[in-house]
C-alpha cells in the first residue's frame, strides 16, 4: 500500500505547529535558570531536630553590617566597627563549639579564632595599567574548625568572603550576603551532632577586599595557617538576585566537588569567559592563586547586576541558594573523600568539561571531550551518508553529494555572517544616526526586541544572496558544520565547544527519525524540526540569560567609548544563531518569494522596533544611570571644584551636565569636558577605573562656605634624603600623612631603580600610580626609593626632585554613607545633600550618584 500523497503546508503553519515548541522549550530553560529555593527561617528543622541553613539569620547578619553598622569602606570608622563585629561573632561561635566539646568529650572537633592586624605592599595590574597597593595595619578575622590534630589540619580548605564595603556603598550583597552564608554554615556545622571534620576548613573574613584585595593578600603572605590550603572558595556578589554563579573553577577535582551540591549553576563557558579577561573584574581568588598557588572556584550571584554597589535589597532565595550549596562543597571536602590532598602540589589550569543541562551537571575531562567529539564527528558523517537523498538519481550528471554539502555549510554560515552584519547595521544607526544608545537599558531582554528581528533580517537576507539550497542539504550541512566545529574547537583546548556538541547531537536523530516519517523527495519531517531544535532552545536560552545578565548592565560602567551597542547587538546576534540553527534549511522549504516576502516583513518589524526604542528612555528607578561625583578641595590652589563623570554612553549625560552647571556652578559657563588619562589626578581615588570615566570639571560659585580656608594637614615629604651623583641616583623615602584622609592616592613620574613595594620597578622613566589602605586611625605610610637624576631642561645638570599629585578622601564627606554625622563633613556634605536631592527631582530617581569629598594638591620633594 503506498503512502498518501504529499501536501506542503505553508510557512505560517507550519510555524504554528512548531509554536509549542518554541514557547516551551525556552519557558522551561528560563524558569530554571532563575528558579530558587523557598527560604528557610527555622534555625533547626522541625522534622529531623536537626539544624538548617537559614536564610532569615543570613539576611539578619547581613542587615546588622549593611545598615545598623552601615557603609564599610577600608578607613572609616565603620569599618573598625564591622571589624570589631566579625570578632565578636567569631569568638562567640568559638564558645559556642567549645561548650559543644564539653558536652561531649568523646566528638573530635575543635575551633580556633585568629585576629590578623598587618601591613604591606603588593602590584596590582588591573585594566591594563600598571598599579601599586600599600596598606597598614589592615585586619582578618580567621576561623579554623578542625578535628584537633596535626594530621586533620594538614590539608584544608578556605573559604573566604570580605567584610568591607567599596566607596560608599552598604555592601549588603557585596559582601555581607557571603558573610552571614559563612556564618550560618559554621552554626550548621558544629551543631550537627555526628559531625567531625576529617580536613580542616579555614573561614576568612577577610576586612579589605575592595581597596583592591589587601586583606586577601595579607593572609597569603603573612598569617602562618596559609601554607596549609589546598583549595579556596570565594564567595562574591556583583548583583543582588538568581542563583549563585560558578564563574572560576581551577581544577578536575573542584569542580567535581561542586557537582555535588544540590542546585549546581555554572557552566565551562562562563569560566573561560572570565578567565580570558574579557570582563574586567576580579576577585580576592587572584590573590589565592598568586601567592598561595591552589585552586578553587568562584562563585558570586550576579543576576540584576545594574544594582551592584548601589543601595538595593536582595531577592528571597537568593542566600539559600549560596549557603546550600557552600555547606554541601565543605561537608564533602572536609570528609574521608575529599581531593584536599591530592592538591598539594597546587595550582594548575584546569583540563575539564562542565555544564548543566536539562537538570544534570555533567563534568568530563577534555581528553574525554576530544575523543567524544571526534567520534559523533564521525558518526554524523556516516547519518548524513546514510540519509542522503539524490535529488536527480536517474541523471548520470548533477551536483555531487560533497559540493552539495559545502553548498549547505556556506548557506549556513552566510546565515550567522548576515545575523552579526543585520544587528549591527542597526546598532550604528541607533548610536550614531539617531543618538539613542543603550535605549534597551533598562530591561535585560528587551535587546532582544531590538536586535532579534534585524539579526534574523540579515540571515534571511543572506539567503537571497546564496541562492537556492536544498532544504534536506540545508539540516544536515548544519548538523555536520557543529560536530566538526565542536571537535576542533575543544582541539584547541577551548571547553566551551561542548555547546555546539549539545545542539548538534539531537540534530543526528532528527535526521534519522527524518528517514523513516519522510518519503525521498519530501520536506523535512516538522517532528524532525523539534527534535532538532529542543536542545538549541533550551540550552541557548540558558545561555543567553547567563551573558545577557552580565552584559548588560555592565554597559552601564564600561565608559563612553565602549562600543556597547555593538557588543549587545553581536551578542544577541550570536546566541540567536545558536538557538535557532535550523532556520536556513526551514526558509529554504519553500519557494524564493516566500524568502523575499520575509525579509520585506522582517525589514518592517525592525524598523517599527527602532522607531518604538528611540522613544524610549536608557533608565528608570530600578536600572539606575551611575553618576560620579568629587567636591575637591586643593590645599595647593586652595581652589574648590566641583568634578562629575559618567561611565556609559547613554545619551542625556552632556545635557544633565550643562543643568548641574546651571544650578551649582558660576553663572554663565558653558560646560566642556576634560581630558581622562593617566596625567588626570583628580579621580586617582579610583584610578584606573576613572580611565572609564568622561569627566566635567565645575567652578564654585562663590558661597560663604566656600570661602572659608581649606584646613586639611594632608601633605607629603622627602625624608632621609641623598644624592649621589658619581651613580646619578636619589635614594629617600617618601612619607605621606594623612589625618583624616583615607584611600590616599599619589602619582609621580620618575626613573625607579629600586623601592620597598616589590623588586621589578619598571626599567624607564614612567608614570608611577601608588594606592593606599590603612585601618581606621592610622594615618601615615611611607616608601623607600631609589631614583635616577634626570637632566634638566636638557642640560647636563641633572635634578633629582620629584612631583608628585596626592589625592584622598575625607574620612567624613562620603555621601550617603556618613549622612549621619554629616555636620563633619564640612561644605562638601552640605553640597552633597543638596544635589542629592536635585537629582532626584530633576531626574525621577533614575540617577544613581557617589559623592565623594576629596582633597587633593600638588609638591615637588
């Protein structure tokens, strides 16, 4: 009996039956990219009688830190407090586990507290500049929870979170969030009756990570528990909702470990990202690698990432999450299994597949990988034989089957060519044509309504130029090009080709499933269309939120410059390509008019798209515009300005500069910005963040405040001064004192031959960036050179003087952060408060400021 003739359906059905699909499949992958657990408020678990994470004592230790103690930036006298706090809680759960020990003699566990106080130095290269760090007298608090024994302390791990704030933040996600995770976990632990640890596990609080990681590098180099870690875990925050992201993982071992936890959440792709410094972001893991040389995994929530180091609250869900999955990581590496010892030999880049998919974590070795990848290389060669379909069997003469299949690929990568090309066609005339960049802001998906229907104009588009291809061809050029695209690129030693393993895979069964639903000669069977596109939908969709969560409001602080439209438009561009690979087989089922017709349609939806965001505003209340502001005071001029910088190329921000010059500057100026670059000392503070910045620098007008004499005792100085000049050298000892000025900052230019931050000096006359941490109180730091003499003015003399720019902030003219005792903070606070609340009338709440009092000068020593 032969089979019934075959009908076509057009394009708008079959895209109806395949609609389930495509709803489904992506719904599914997003509910469980941002699915967390219900929060626990019990301290023990009613059923079991058995202690329990909680969420609500997490959140209450990060409250207490974030608000009742407040904004924790190294130097203030918040952070002394915060410092006092966090020992205060160690020594509490130290009492605690040792009333526990009495209790019952027979459980080997003990509990030791450390207050680490130091000082020091350390090169801190970051976004391509060279930098320098000394701190003084800097703290952490330490905890170690043992078995007692030599043999159970030999080999343990760290666990690590910081106390401190940045400038001026509450620091409730970052990083009090991961303090009280830490806290909770070491409650848990003890109070868990059969509980012994076989390793030991370190606590680190460490109290000065965001003056560029000096509390972190004070424990590597200097507290005598260090040399025994074998593993870190960082725990961080870089936004304030979603599950804990594993960003960094730097061994087999560790990342096994960490499959082991109930809700896994990182992928092999977002480590190589990360690793490859395209984000330019860092963590306290730098100094574990570099000093203690061990590997670990990092691991931070960064979901609504605009919020980062803003005055936001934290999503339920969000600490059960990251104290679930830290507790179930120290259970396994402090037990009888463990990979602790196997780490002693230390750090080394890691060989090691790992994502989740559908539910299950899965971690491979790259050898594994390989040959894996190889072998389905073969095996979709050997299905794409055994399928194929002459289209003109009784012609002795025609295309061959290898060209047909080269004809497929090139169709499908003119495809993803046209979707990069389309979406940025539009992206210069939304940034340069219409001057409305980052108009999709404020939502991390609606870029895809932007970009998504120019992207899949240029992909259609590109088919018009091709030409025609067989629809059969089409599906399996593609499933070939990903197989082989997968085992080259894990060739090359790059993990992240297992994406393109995944969504080829179900592309071989599809094609057999195909054989068997469909005659020769046939369309593609729509069944083999789903089974085709399930995994690219879920896993691209999962992949999208991932980079999209990051990207996005990172293009809210990557400067002006940044080519931040671009970057979204190829982005979506990209994952669109991935998630839906097989439309170039699917446009190419019918007839060129129906391609054409598409396009035309296509063209219209992105032209109505960009007509739609142009009328758009980049920013609301909760996706704020970063605005950056310095009232400095020059106790050199004794002159006062008024300095605010963006770090986005939103439009708006000239305009909302020439407003602030109208209302807080000297009357009839036309604002002009100024030149940002290594010579600019002004922003120093957060040098070299500030390379990102586009600054405007404002007169004051001429307040009776402003009048008062500038009375700071900030200078620096020349001691212990010689020059030899049979060597043409100056050796002295540079000495900065700073009451009441902390995050000091001084910048020289000078040949250094030698000096006591470290042994390689940059061998040339070099602009030279020296920044410092100091606790609470202490208000001097020094440094010993050794300079070449310079000729002056070309002559054969030489002079061996140095100018130096110096800039700090006042201890109390941080803005909001000392609103409290605001009286302190002198004209600068005064200044603050009222255009704190300007903003907020001018702008509705869609500018989010930093007010920092600085005072800065200049000296030749």
């Amino acid at each position: 009996m032969s089979k019934a003739p075959h009908t076509r359906w057009g394009p708008v059905r079959s895209l109806l039956c395949l609609a389930p699909l495509f709803v489904a499949a992506p719904f599914y992958a997003y509910r469980a990219h941002y699915a967390l657990p219900e929060p626990v408020v019990d301290l023990v678990n009613p059923t079991t009688s058995l202690p329990q994470i909680s969420e609500a004592q997490i959140l209450a230790h990060a409250k207490y830190l974030s608000e009742d103690i407040g904004y924790r930036t190294v130097g203030t006298r918040e952070h002394a407090l915060g410092d006092a706090w966090m020992l205060q809680q160690a020594e509490a759960f130290r009492a605690e586990c040792e009333n526990i020990v009495r209790a019952h003699p027979e459980r080997k566990l003990q509990c030791e507290v450390w207050h680490q106080q130091g000082s020091g130095s350390h090169r801190f290269d970051m976004m391509g500049s060279r930098l320098y760090k000394t701190y003084v007298n800097l703290t952490n608090i330490i905890v170690r929870v043992s078995d007692g024994t030599e043999e159970g302390k030999e080999h343990a791990v760290l666990v690590n979170s910081h106390v401190d704030s940045t400038l001026p933040s509450p620091g409730a996600a970052d990083d009090a969030l991961s303090v009280g995770v830490m806290l909770e976990c070491m409650r848990v632990l003890v109070n868990m009756p059969s509980w012994e640890p076989k390793h030991a596990i370190v606590f680190l609080f460490n109290n000065a990570e965001e003056s560029l990681q000096d509390g972190s590098h004070l424990f590597s180099t200097q507290h005598p528990i260090a040399k025994t870690v074998r593993a870190a875990i960082n725990l961080e925050a870089a936004g304030t909702t979603g599950p804990e992201l594993l960003f960094q993982a730097t061994s087999e071992q560790m990342i096994k470990a960490y499959a082991k936890v109930p809700r896994p959440y990182g992928s092999v792709v977002a480590n190589e990202v990360f690793s490859s410094g395209i984000l330019l972001s860092d963590t306290d893991f730098r100094q574990f690698e570099l000093y203690l040389n061990v590997t670990g995994l990092d691991m931070a929530v960064v979901g609504n990432s605009y919020l980062y180091h803003m005055r936001k609250n934290i999503e339920p869900g969000v600490a059960q999450h990251m104290a679930d999955n830290v507790l179930a990581l120290l259970h396994h590496l402090a037990s009888e299994e463990s990979p602790l010892p196997e780490l002693a030999a230390g750090y080394s880049r890691p060989q090691t597949v790992f994502y989740e998919h559908f539910g299950h974590f899965l971690v491979y070795s790259f050898t594994t990988a390989k040959l894996l990848y190889s072998a389905f290389f073969v095996l979709a060669v050997i299905v794409a034989r055994l399928t194929y379909v002459n289209p003109a069997p009784a012609l002795k003469k025609g295309t061959s089957y290898t060209s047909e299949l080269v004809g497929g690929a090139i169709a499908a990568s003119a495809a993803c060519i046209g979707a990069v090309v389309g979406a940025n066609v539009i992206a210069l005339i939304m940034d340069r044509l219409l001057g409305k960049s980052l108009s999709w802001f404020s939502s991390v998906f609606a870029c895809l309504a932007l970009y998504g229907p120019a992207a899949l104009t240029g992909a259609l588009a590109s088919q018009l130029v091709v030409g025609r291809v067989r629809e059969h061809t089409a599906f399996t050029s593609i499933m070939l090009l990903q197989a082989f695209l997968a085992a080259v690129i894990q060739g090359l030693g790059i993990g992240a080709g297992g994406v393109l393993f995944l969504s080829s895979s179900p592309l071989v069964l599809a094609l057999l499933v195909n054989k068997f639903l469909s005659r020769p000669g046939d369309d593609i069977s729509l069944w083999s269309y789903a089974i085709g596109l399930l995994t690219p939908l879920a896993t691209g969709t999962t992949l999208m939120c991932s980079v999209l969560d990051v990207f996005v409001p990172l293009t809210g602080r990557i400067g002006e410059e940044a080519p931040a439209e671009h970057i979204i438009a190829t982005i979506v561009a990209v994952n669109g390509s991935y998630i839906l690979p097989l439309t170039v087989p699917f446009v190419h089922r019918f007839n060129r008019r129906v391609l054409l017709r598409a396009v035309v349609v296509l063209s219209m939806i992105t032209g109505l798209s960009m007509a739609i965001f142009s009328m758009r505003s980049p920013f609301d209340s909760m996706h704020q515009k970063r605005l950056f502001v310095i009232h400095m005071e020059n106790i050199t001029s004794e002159e006062q300005h008024l300095h605010v910088a963006a770090a986005d190329g939103a439009p708006g921000f000239h305009d909302l500069a020439a407003d602030i010059a109208k209302e807080f500057s000297t009357p009839g100026v036309t604002p002009e910005t100024v030149v940002m670059n290594q010579w600019n000392s002004d922003w120093d503070t957060i040098y070299p963040f500030s390379l990102f910045l586009t600054p405007y620098k404002f007169d004051l007008p001429l307040r009776a405040e402003h009048q008062d004499p500038i009375e700071h005792d900030f200078t620096v100085t020349a001691i212990n001064d010689r020059v030899d000049e049979a060597a043409g050298t100056r050796s002295f000892t540079m000495v900065v004192n700073h009451p009441g000025i902390i995050w000091t900052a001084v910048a020289f230019d000078a040949h250094v031959l030698q000096w006591t931050l470290d042994n390689n000096p940059p061998d040339e006359y070099a602009r030279h960036h020296i920044k410092e941490g100091s606790f609470y109180g202490y208000n001097t730091w020094s440094i010993d050179l050794v300079t070449k003499l310079q000729p002056v003015n070309g002559s054969g003399s030489a002079d061996g003087s140095v100018k130096v720019n110096f800039v700090g902030i006042h201890e109390k003219a941080m803005w909001p952060g000392k609103r409290a005792e605001k009286e302190l903070g002198g004209r600068a606070m005064k200044l603050f408060e009222e255009f704190d609340g300007w903003l907020e009338r001018e702008t509705g709440g869609t500018v989010d400021a930093m007010f920092l009092g600085c005072v800065g000068g200049v000296t030749v020593i």
